[in-house]
C-alpha cells in the first residue's frame, strides 16, 4: 500500500493531533497548567540541556500550543513553528534571533500599519535599523541592500490595500544578499498561499486573522521553512555559535532544518516572554478546521462585492486584485488563483463626509479595527486609524479622506451586498 499525502482540508483537520492518551478525548484538550512534573532528575536535566524534548513550563512550550503549530507549520509546508501571544510578538521574536545592534533590515514600504510603527518605533530602541523598498519598484529591494542587511520582510498580500507583492522576485533579492526572506502570510492564509514555495525561508503569521478567524483571539506563529543556511558566514551568531547556557550546543548544527523554529522558542521567548495562552491556542485550532471552507467563502464574497462596487455610481475606485484589470490582476493570478483575499479598499466619490456617513449607517457590517472576521467589518481609517496624519501624511499611507476599507465575511452575499447598498444611499 502506498503512502497518501492528506490534502490541505484534511491537515486543516487533523495536523498534529491525536486523540488524548490517556483520556481518549477526540478534542485537543486545552492544557491549562503553568508547568508539569519531572519523571526524575535525570530527565529534568536533559530537558533543561535540550539533550530531550518535552514540557517544562508553558512559557517555552504547552502541550494545546504544540498542536496548533504542527498544524500551521503542516499547512504551511514548514519543518517547525513557534505560538506566540499576537503576530506582532511573532515579528519580535522571529527578528530577535536575526539581529544584533546596528544592524539592518529591508521591508515592503506596504505593510500593516501596525508594522511599520513597530519597525520605525520598538524595533529602533532594540537597535534594528528597517530601510524600506517598494515592491511596485522591485530594484529598490537590490539598492537597499548593505553588508548590515540580516534579513528582507515582505506581506505575501498586503494589508490593506490588496497589494500582492512578487515573492519570488524579492527572494531572488534575498538569495544574492545571502540574507533570509521573511513573509507574513496573515492576509492570504496557507489555503490561498504557501510562501515557501516560491522562495520564502520564514512565514510569519497574525492568527488574529483569518486563521483564527472568529474575532475572539489574537496570536501569532513563526512558521521554519528549513531551507536556510544559518552557519554561511557566521552572520547568525545565535544559531551558528555555542550557547552557554545550554552546555555549548550549536543550534544550528544540533537541530539542522528547525534550528530557526527552536531558536525562537529557547532563546526569544525564553526572554522575551511572549507566551500564548493553551485556551487561545485552542481557538485556533478549532477555527483552521474549517479554514478551506471559510477562505474560499470569504473570496468568492469579496469578488462579488468588489465587482458590485466597481458598477456603483457613488464608488469613484476599488483597489481589489481579483478584478481583471486591476494593477495587481496577474500577480493575483500567479500567487493566490484561488482567490485574491477579503480585505480591499474603495473610494467614494462623496470623500471623507461620504465616509463618515457610510460607516455611521451599516447595520450588517460592524464598524471596527479588525479584519479576517466570519462577519463582514468596514473602517474609514481617515476619521478613524489615521485621524493623527496630515491630509498628504494619510494618502501616502493609503489611507485619503475618501478610502473605506472592508474585510468581508462570510454571511449571505445578498445580505452584504443590501447592507452596502442602503448605507451607500445615505452617504
Ligand atoms: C494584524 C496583523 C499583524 C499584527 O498581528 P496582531 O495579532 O494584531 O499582533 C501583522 N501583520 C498583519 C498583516 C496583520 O493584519
């Protein structure tokens, strides 16, 4: 009989879990517990040496959190993962194992928000300098490029203007400088795109999204795609030289295609300290079994809405890949043919006060700062999110007075479409 390789659904399902052993409970239990017991001393100091694997306290490791990321490093085609408290914590430390004072990184100038202040911000008082590109003129990534480059951080679709950027073009980049490409897939999921397969060595995720993808939790996940060659040039010293503190173990050398997924577990959040909850860890893996479903739902809905929007005579633009015609159209094509996501943007013809007056009147849409919901969410980030910035600060940032962005969920698309349709009337 010959092995089967299971589908993505039945990953979706089934990756990383077994039933209980000694409980038979089908459901990944949610192991509520700071810490477990040592058989003896012996095994407590094989643990501590990494000479074995197993529980010690759940800052560094739980038994729900190992679960989920065997299964998004499955879904991913990654070797390891790593849960963590928020994908901005997963950013943090997946950068805290690449990075000494002084050095740089390059990154997509279309970022999450949430991303570029981190970088410009906290990243700075670590001493991590962000130089950023653009990834509508790729041969910025090649210029930015210095001898302090560790390392090139992209989103697979950026959020939230429905950017796609040439992940293969930019790991050509990466691979020239000898540094790794970083990608949050938060926006596209696995089920639309795996990274990895066009050159990505690190996938970041925010499971707050759609992987999650109920609106009840946030987390995050580094996700080792195993191909990187840490010890080259002994850029990475915290992966190619011993380490005191564990007898002088060379990570690299002692776990080889995971030592990146072990690195960010032993030495950043041993630190740093940004453990997932098991109970939240539990929500994720309860929404990505049924992540196919929804993903392609959640497309099929924004397609449809986008192009309804694109007929309306009060929307003077819409900013959504999966329209012929649209700039991104063919990397769309290329990156995520099942379906180009559910975060876009448009714009009213009416400008800010339309906008104003179209987020004050949906009824089936909430009004929130989130995306990747089942249920369908709108923002006027002018009045809202960018209301700080300058009038030229807010549309450099993609985000003029008359930009609405959605997250469209996965609830009848008559019902989206009406709600849209009666609040557009107002506006
Ligand atoms: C939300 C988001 C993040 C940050 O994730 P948190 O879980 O909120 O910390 C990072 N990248 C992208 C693309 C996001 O949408």
């Amino acid at each position: 009989m010959t092995e089967r390789t299971p589908g993505f659904a039945t990953l979706a399902v089934h990756a990383g879990a077994q039933p209980d052993p000694t409980t038979g409970a089908r459901a990944t239990p949610i192991y509520q517990t700071t810490s477990f017991v040592f058989d003896d001393v012996d095994h407590a100091a094989s643990l501590f040496g990494l000479q074995a694997f197993g529980n010690i306290y759940t800052r560094i490791g739980n038994p729900t959190n190992a679960v989920l990321e065997e299964r998004v490093a499955a879904l991913e085609g990654g070797t390891a993962g790593l849960a963590v408290a928020s994908g901005h914590a997963a950013q943090v430390l997946a950068f805290h194992c690449l990075m000494q004072p002084g050095d740089e990184f390059v990154a997509s100038r279309k970022l999450y928000g949430g991303s570029i202040n981190q970088f410009n911000h906290a990243f700075k008082n670590f001493g991590w300098n962000v130089v950023w590109a653009d990834p509508d003129d790729l041969p910025s990534f090649e210029r930015a490029v210095t001898p302090k480059t560790k390392a090139i951080f992209i989103e697979s679709i950026a959020n939230p203007g429905g950017v796609i950027t040439d992940i293969e073009a930019v790991s050509a980049v990466a691979r020239r400088a000898g540094v790794p490409l970083l990608v949050d897939n938060t926006l596209a999921t696995p089920y639309l795109c795996q990274p990895f397969n066009y050159g990505a060595d690190i996938v970041i995720h925010s499971l707050t999204k759609f992987l999650g993808g109920h609106g009840n939790s946030i987390g995050g996940m580094i996700v080792d795609g195993g191909t990187f060659n840490w010890s080259r040039e002994g850029r990475y010293p915290m992966l190619s030289e011993p380490r005191p503190e564990y007898n002088g173990i060379v990570l690299h050398e002692t776990f080889g295609n995971f030592a990146f997924a072990i690195a960010c577990r032993v030495l950043s959040l041993r630190d740093i300290g940004s453990a997932l909850s098991p109970f939240n860890a539990f929500l994720f893996l309860t929404g990505i079994e049924t992540l196919p479903l929804r993903m392609q739902r959640h497309c099929d809905n924004a397609n449809l809405v986008a192009a309804w929007l694109a007929n309306h005579p009060k929307v003077a633009w819409v900013s959504y890949p999966g329209l012929p015609g649209d700039r991104y159209h063919n990397l769309a094509k290329k990156y995520v043919p099942k379906g180009a996501g559910a975060v876009f943007t448009f714009g009213l013809k009416g400008g800010y006060d339309a906008g104003v007056k179209l987020v004050s009147n949906v009824t089936l849409f909430s009004h929130l700062a989130n995306i990747g919901d089942t249920r369908s969410l709108i923002i006027h980030p002018a009045s809202t999110t960018h209301r700080q910035l300058s009038d030229a600060q807010k549309v450099q940032a993609g985000a003029g007075p008359d930009v609405v962005r959605l997250s469209i969920g996965i609830e009848d698309k008559d019902d989206i479409i009406a709600d849209l349709e009666q609040a557009l009337a107002k506006a």
